[in-house]
C-alpha cells in the first residue's frame, strides 16, 4: 500500500532520516511523506515513531492498494 503523510511545518534532514523508508519533500510549509507501507503494523510504527519526535501528522491517506 502507498501513502501519503502530511506533518506540519517543515522537518529537518536529521528528522526525514528517521524515516527511511519514506521519501520527504516541502509543499505550502508542510513536510509530505510518501512510499510504501507494508501492512497495518508497519502504519501504527510510523505513527508512533511520528509522536514520539513530536511530530503533528496533519493528514494521512492511502495513495494506492
């Protein structure tokens, strides 16, 4: 499954780097992160990772099955 997440402001490299598994770019003041999310278990660990930098998950939504 492919998604797509949208974090308020913009991250640092060091932060983007904490996600490996996601490619990262800027738009409107927002950080998009998008690739590829294996099961359900893999989304729950990116959303806890995302908490716990202090991170605030503006949007998330699947791009494609």
């Amino acid at each position: 499954m492919q998604y797509e997440i949208r974090v308020e402001g913009q991250m640092s490299r060091t932060m983007t780097d904490a996600f490996p598994e996601l490619e990262s770019c800027i738009v409107a003041g927002q950080t998009l992160m998008f690739g590829q999310v294996t099961d359900e278990a893999h989304l729950y660990g990116l959303l806890a990772r995302f908490q716990s930098l202090g991170l605030h998950v503006v949007e998330m939504r699947r791009t494609a099955p």
